[in-house]
C-alpha cells in the first residue's frame, strides 16, 4: 500500500501488521474547529520505583507478584496528585480548553480551537532546521506546571504568513487524496470456493492456530470467553466487512461483540471519511479485527479509534490517544497495535512539540502504567519504514520499551 510497509508479525497469538500512520483523508474540512493535544506527566515517584513495582509484579519472589493496580490505586501510588492536575485544569481553563485528566493521572487529553491551544501553550511556528525536515513548535508553560511535564504530543502552531499555510494547508490535502488501497497485482488470489474449515486452515484462523499450538486451549473449549481484545487504530471498519470474513471462515461471532471507540473525531465524521474511500489504515484496521477475533471467537472487541483526519492532531498523538484511552479504561488486559507513531527519522518525525526522545519517553511511561496494571502489550516492532520514504532501520519507540 502506498506510504505503508506491511509486514505480517505473529505476536502471542495475535496477527500484527506493521506500518506507519497516514495523516489525512479525502473528508478534509476547509478549516480546522479544534485540535487534541496530550500532555504526560512525570511520576509522582522517581521512575525508579515505578519499573521496580512493574518488574515486582512479574518476579514471583516479590510480594508484589501479580498485584496488579487498578487506575485509580496507580494514580495514588505512582500518578500525579489531584491538586497538580485541578491547577494544570485552571489553568486551561482560562483558554476555553477542554481538559480531561486519564485515570491513572499520568497524562491529560485537551481539546480546543487551535487558536486558543496555541496561546494556552504561548506556541512559537519554528521554521525547519534543514531543508526537507518539519517545521516544529516550540511553548511555554507557567514554571509550576512545565516542571512535571515529560511531553507535550500534537501541538501545533501556524506558520506566520497566511499565503504559506494555505500551501501547507494544500499539500495536506492533496496528500489524502492518496491513501486508496494501493494493492500490487497478482494473479494469485485465494481460492474462497471451498469449505469454511479448508478456508481457515489454508489463509485464516486455522493456520495460524496450528502454527502456535492453539488447538488444546480451543479443545478445553477456550475460546476468548469473558476476554475482551483491544485494538488502536486510526480508522475505523465496517462491521460487514469483519463479518463476511467470519463466514467464510466459519467462525461463529457476532458484530456486536465489536465495540466503537470514536476519541479525535466524533462519529460520524470518522464514518464519513470511512464511506468515502477505501483508505490503507481502514484496510489494515479491518485485517486487525478479522485476525484477533477469528483466533478468539468469543472475545469482545475494543476499537479504540484515533481518527486524525481534518487534520486535528498528529499521529504520535493520535496513537497516544487511542493506547491511553485503552490503559486507562481498563477492560482490555490484551491490547494489540499494527501501527506506528510516526518514522523515527529526524527528518520525517510526525510530531511537531515533542521530539522522538520525548514521545519514546511518553510512550514508555504509558506502557508501564499499563504493565502495573496487569494489561498485555502486542505492538508491531518496525521494519524499514514506510515504502515512500525507506530508512536504514525503524526501530520504533513504541516497541522497544523495556
């Protein structure tokens, strides 16, 4: 697929596709109403004790051996305290920013009109350092709030000449218009004229569980009963589409079982970008649903969608946004991601306010509330980037977390 590197990664028993994010869609509003920023914070403790308590629970000589944190018992003993994040929340206030604290209180999700993000943060446009690098954005805080701030993911700041961001602007948009399924032609394609059972065990659901030895949990009748699987994602799917899979595989599941989760965009606006076109991150996003519930049937599904099409955030913010929504909600103790934040080339790095140590260091702290909670972690590893713009390595932050 254009601007994707797809490779098939077999993780636990979940099929994973690596690849980056794509920004942009064919529904691109003329003028952006609002934008979504995330903020993470230190730990209240040195973050010392925070991956001491993590490696605990996995150490059984520790009293601490699976004694996993609810969100609310992390944020006491690890997250920031309740009076720090209620001045972080004046604070925004006062811009007519929307602010909301994750569980855990070790990051915040804001949402406001770029103009008002902008003068929250004092945002400065910092013009690119080399030709073919990004602009970037540098801001300010109050010294009492800046001093526990690890990253501050997805804020932008407008160019200072109206005739250049309109171009920008363009560019952005002509670039969504490319995200069609850019499949390579082959002449082989699977044979669907035969039964459900040669079907899985040939492409599906049935392969994959002989190749990982699936079959004596399957026989004592596990099946994913009581499990719920979560997936982030940029796009959202088409349940049918999900479902015509299931029946040619012969899995008894049923579209209810998978559930929408809308954090950027509201839902109709991300359906609208769905319906328009055949995106590469819908068809990606569908292979992660079809894989996870065909291997266990009778898990729920949890789509969390960081839909940063209009364009109102970036990808490592809207990735950031779809894996904290999932940790802090705390229903899914599997979560499963094929895509990546951004390329992890200087020059081509996907967020503007928070440079790639900072978002790895974001990123790590995330996972590790989610590893303190018991929660499971499949993330594709990377490869050599996307195919429009090959690196020497991709080895992403997301996934090289201790």
């Amino acid at each position: 697929m254009r601007g994707k590197s797809f490779v098939i990664t077999a993780l636990s028993g979940l099929m994973v596709l690596g690849a980056s994010a794509a920004i942009g869609s064919a529904s691109q509003a003329a003028t952006v109403k609002r934008t979504v920023v995330n903020v993470t914070f230190k730990p209240s403790t040195s973050e010392a004790d925070l991956s001491n308590y993590v490696y605990d629970t996995v150490d059984p000589t520790s009293p601490n051996h699976h004694h996993y944190l609810t969100p609310s018992e992390f944020a006491d003993k690890f997250g920031q305290s309740a009076s720090y994040i209620q001045s972080f929340k004046d604070y925004l206030n006062k811009y007519h920013i929307r602010s909301y604290a994750y569980p855990g209180n070790l990051a915040m999700k804001l949402t406001a009109t770029p103009k008002n993000m902008q003068k929250a943060f004092n945002a400065k446009y910092v013009k690119p350092a080399k030709k073919g690098y990004e602009a970037t954005t540098s801001y300010k805080l109050p010294g009492n709030l800046s001093s526990k701030v690890v990253a501050v993911i997805g804020l932008y700041a407008q160019k200072p000449t109206k005739k250049a961001t309109a171009k920008k602007t363009t560019k952005k948009a002509a670039s969504s218009h490319a995200l069609m399924a850019d499949l390579p032609i082959s002449n082989q394609q699977p044979n669907t004229n035969v039964s459900a059972n040669t079907f899985s065990l040939k492409y599906g659901a049935g392969k994959f569980a002989k190749a990982y030895q699936l079959h004596p949990l399957y026989q004592k009748g596990l099946q994913g009963q009581g499990q719920r699987i979560g997936i982030i994602t940029v796009s959202d799917i088409h349940d049918g589409d999900v479902a015509t899979y299931w029946k040619q595989s012969g899995i008894d599941a049923n579209v209810s079982q998978i559930h929408h989760h809308y954090l950027v965009n509201p839902k109709a606006e991300v359906q609208k970008s769905v319906n328009y076109l055949l995106g590469s991150p819908q068809t990606e996003t569908t292979v992660d649903v079809e894989s996870a519930s065909s291997v266990a049937p009778k898990a729920d599904i949890d789509l969390y969608i960081g839909d940063d099409t209009n364009p109102n955030t970036s990808d490592p913010s809207a990735i950031y946004t779809g894996t904290m929504s999932a940790i802090s909600d705390n229903q899914d103790k599997q979560l499963s991601s094929s895509f990546s934040a951004a390329p992890e080339v200087t020059a081509d790095w996907g967020d503007p306010s928070a440079t790639v140590k900072q978002t790895s260091d974001a990123f790590n702290l995330m996972y590790e509330q989610a590893a303190a909670q018991g929660i499971t972690v499949f993330q594709a590893s990377g490869d050599y980037g996307p195919v429009s713009q090959p690196s020497a390595k991709e080895n992403h932050g997301l996934s090289t977390s201790p």
